[in-house]
C-alpha cells in the first residue's frame, strides 16, 4: 500500500506544516477522508455474487469476509504489532500490557466453542467502540496539531465534548432500533439472544436516538459559530460530517455482517495510512534501526509502504494457523456441526484472537497525539 511516499518525503513538506491539514492536502483527502468511496464496495461485491452470479447468499458473504480479512483488514490488524510487539521501546514501556495480552486468545477460544453468539456480540460491540475511538483519536490529531502549530490556542474542551458526542453516539440509533425489535443479527447468528431482554424494548431506540440527535443539534450549532468566527477547521470538519453520515445510516442495509466490513475496510485503509506513516517518521529521524529492527528493514524494503504491508500481511500466517487447527478440531468435537457454524467458529477464532489484542493495545495507541509531531518539526 502506497500511503507514504517515501521517507525523505516527510522532511520536505514545509509547506504542510502551518496548515490544518495532518499531512497535506493531497493525501488527507486520498486516505482519510474521501477514501470513503471504498465502504459501499464489499456490499456491492456480495450483491452482485448474490444477485448476478447466483452464489448462495452465505458463500457470497463469507467470500466478501474473507477477502476483506486478507486484503485489509487483516494488515491492518497486524500493522498493530510493528509498533507495539515488534517495537523494543513500546515493550519495555508497557511490559504488563504485552504480557497480559495473552489472556485474550484463550477468551476467544472458549468462547468460540462454548458461546459463539456471546463472542460474537461482545466483538460487535467492542469493534464499533475501537472504529468509533480511532475516529476521535483523527479528531484530537487535528485538535493537536491546530492548537500546537497552527493557531497556538488550544481546541476548548466543550467543543472536545461535542465532538466526542456525537462520534461516539453516530453508530448506535438504528443499531438500537434493530435490537429493540429482535432483528439484530450477524450474518447466520442471532446476537439477540446474547442480549438482555431489558434492551430489546422500543425505550431503548428512542434513548439512544434522543442522544444522538442532541449531540448532532450541538454539533451542528458548535459548528456554525466556528464558521461564522472563522475559526473552523475545515479538514477536521470535513472529515467528522461524512464519517457520522455514514456510519449513522450503515446498520440500516438488512446484511450487517456486510454492511460492517465496509466501515471496517474504510477503518483499515485510515489505520494503515497512519500508522505507515508514523512509522516513516521515526525511520527519517534514525529511531527505527534501534528500537524496531525488524520493521525497519521492511520499511527500508521499498521507497513507499509496500515492504511495511508486506511484513503486516505476512504475520497472518498466525491466523490463518489457527484457523485451520479450530476447522479441524471442531469437525471432531461436533461431527454433525452445521456448515456455516464450522467456518464461523473457525473464521472468528483465528481473526479475533489479534484482533482482540489489536484493540486492547489501541487503546494506548490512540492516547499518542504527539506521534506525527516531529513530522512538522
């Protein structure tokens, strides 16, 4: 993947450094913020095998799953890694955090074959916080760098405050009235039954819409007075209008198993972006070879980031080891197991066992706003 263009490009791009933009126009816009285009593209891909080619509904979706998981969203899950696991300074910073993240894999493998509907249901439920926090994390990027060096004045904290309202609050209305009505389901599984009955009442979709329409009427109106004071931040702004609309009207489309892995690629191709791009930083300031010796050859590899995706989808091969000892060992313990349950219970094992670790050591990740700093000098 391309995101960076190459490492002495960091150290020329004055011209960027005064202006809102993280890095510059250009590549803001190409992988932050207009790279947009690509959420409707898995659902399109699993309507046209559905629809066109006449594969059976399951296969298309999991072909589209497991694409995604391949091409995407499993580098980018990886790419975690080369800046925690694979990185000395951060391991002996957070000794405890990579030692304890052990503990994840085995909760995902009981819970796999004990209760695959509650893992499933607990993934949903952390994967829309950890799309939702790199959302925030991108905001306070922008915040960091306008207030640092930029205008000078820090971003006051009820503007954070709106800002992290209506983020946090976009996804959750329709996914809400969907779990009042006992709807809510992930490709074949049911993740209504995990929930409790409490939640499944028409009160719950009217809370959560009258939250969000709150935050959005505040937001809206936050946003008009920076407008009309000149203070606005216009590839910020930009950037949080077209993710709340899309991700507010995504759970509407009836596969959401589907409808997910679009927010989830768009999600990948930012988190990729950034995190090459921090990663050529420190190598254009000589951190790498020291503290990441592995991920600086890679990223050495190649003038752009192709060596660093290389090595991030390499690491899959963890996952897909694990897949198929899962396919193989609940074959044994369910000889009759239903087709769909076999290659779901083998699927969300091998991914959420990293991707599991992969949020847990994101949310530290996403406390570093300082992380693009010495690309501005």
């Amino acid at each position: 993947m391309a995101a960076v263009a190459s490492a002495g490009t960091v150290a020329r791009e004055n011209e960027s450094k005064n202006s809102f933009w993280l890095r510059d126009r250009k590549w803001d816009l190409l992988f932050i913020t207009f790279s947009v285009i690509v959420v409707p593209l898995p659902y399109l891909f699993y309507l046209a095998g559905r629809d066109i080619f006449g594969i059976n509904d399951d296969v298309a979706r999991n072909v589209v799953n497991g694409f995604v998981a391949i091409a995407i969203g499993g580098p980018h899950m990886m790419s975690t890694f080369l800046r925690t696991g694979l990185d000395n300074s951060f391991s002996k910073r957070y000794p405890m955090l990579i030692r304890s993240s052990i503990i994840i894999p085995i909760i995902v493998i009981a819970l796999a074959f004990l209760n695959l509907t509650l893992l499933l249901t607990v993934f949903f439920f952390w994967a829309s916080i950890h799309v939702l926090h790199q959302v925030t994390y991108i905001v306070e990027l922008y915040n960091h760098k306008e207030s640092k060096y930029v205008r000078h004045s820090a971003v006051s904290m009820p503007a954070r405050l709106i800002d992290y309202a209506v983020i946090l609050t976009c996804l959750f209305p329709i996914a809400a009235y969907k779990i009042s009505q006992g709807t809510f389901e992930i490709g074949t599984n049911d993740l209504g039954s995990a929930i409790p009955d409490f939640f499944e009442q028409p009160w719950f979709f009217v809370a959560m819409s009258a939250v969000f329409f709150v935050a959005f009427a505040a937001y809206v109106i936050k946003t008009v007075r920076e407008y009309r004071q000149g203070i606005i931040n216009w590839p910020k702004t930009a950037f949080m209008v077209i993710t709340v609309i899309v991700a507010f009207f995504t759970p509407l489309l009836p596969n959401l198993d589907t409808a997910f892995q679009g927010l989830n690629t768009w999600h990948s191709f930012q988190y990729l972006a950034i995190t090459f791009y921090i990663i050529k930083i420190r190598q254009e300031y000589g951190q790498l070879d020291k503290e990441s010796p592995l991920v600086a050859r890679f990223s050495r590899s190649s003038k752009d980031s192709r060596g660093l995706y290389i090595l991030s989808t390499l690491l899959l091969g963890g996952s897909l080891v694990i897949f198929f000892l899962v396919y193989v060992i609940a074959g044994i313990v369910s000889p009759g197991i239903d087709p769909n349950a076999h290659f779901d219970t083998a699927y969300y094992t091998a991914i959420l066992s990293f991707l599991w670790i992969h949020y847990y050591h994101d949310h530290f990740l996403f406390t570093d706003f300082e992380s693009l700093d010495e690309a501005y000098g």
